[in-house]
C-alpha cells in the first residue's frame, strides 16, 4: 500500500509534464512562410542548375 501514493503522484507528474509540453508547442514561434519559400526556391535553383556540391549542406 506504500506504493500507490508514488504511482499517483507520479502519474500527476507525468500529467502536467504532457500538458506542459503540450502547450509549449502550440505557441512555439513558426517560421514565416516567406522565409520557407525563399530557402525552397534557392534550393529549386541549385537542383535545376545542377549544382549538387551545393545542396551537401542541406
């Protein structure tokens, strides 16, 4: 009987950890959608040119 007060106080540890993460994530900074087809457009260039040294990096 000693161990079901750990196993609930740790699965409310548990609990708390998700939401806390949860919630985090959701209002995490996002990149911004120009940003993102800047970079996809440079890389769209270099495949097309055929520059495959370039693209290692990536």
């Amino acid at each position: 009987m000693k161990i079901k007060p750990i196993l609930i106080g740790a699965a409310g540890v548990l609990l708390l950890a998700t939401v806390f993460f949860y919630l985090r994530s959701k209002n995490s900074v996002k990149p911004e959608k120009a940003g993102i087809n800047q970079f996809l457009n440079g890389f769209n260039n270099r495949i097309n040119e055929g520059d495959t040294n370039s693209l290692l990096p990536f």
